[in-house]
C-alpha cells in the first residue's frame, strides 16, 4: 500500500529513508508493516536484515513490509506515526524533498 508520493533514497547520516518526491498532505497513509510476522525472543534473536527493518508489536512477535515501510528512520521530530497498528500516516503536511 506505498503511497506514489514517496520514495526511497540514500539519506546523508542514516543510510536509506523516505522522502516525499511530491507534496503530502496531513493525514495522508503513505505506508503500512504488511509483511511476514516473526517471533523470537529478543530482536537479537532475528537475522540482521529482518531485526533492523521490522517493527515489535507484541511480546516476542515483529512484522515486516513488503515495501517501503522498512525504510522509515526514528526521528526526534517527526512527521510520521501510527494509524490503528501497522499503518504509516502524516502526522504533519510534508513538502516534495523532505524525509
């Protein structure tokens, strides 16, 4: 469910994220964890590529994406969050270019 406004790129400090390639509105889902479900007992239990790029959403269980949702980076300020448990919204409008 990516939304076409946003796109992954290499960010300066913090290898790939997203950025919008158009204006996105407040409100607007750009994204969703809609990928395979893995348990274990600590993330350091996961293989690397799936620990670093899933989210934990319940004791012992992560999930995955199938798109770009992966590539969202944890931000003091951001302008992203959760709508229900797996769905990527804006939180603020986002300007064409910015991550």
């Amino acid at each position: 469910m990516d939304n076409k406004k946003a796109i992954v790129l290499n960010s300066k400090k913090y290898g790939k994220g997203i950025f919008a390639k158009e204006d996105i509105k407040k409100g607007e889902a750009i994204a969703e964890f809609d990928g395979d479900v893995y348990k274990a007992k600590k993330a350091s239990d996961l293989p690397k590529n799936i620990a670093d790029h899933a989210i934990q959403f319940a004791e012992h269980k992560w999930i995955g994406s199938k798109g770009i949702a992966k590539y969202f980076n944890h931000s003091c300020s951001p302008n992203c969050g959760f709508k229900g448990k797996f769905k990527i919204i804006a939180m603020s409008n986002i300007k064409k270019g910015e991550s």
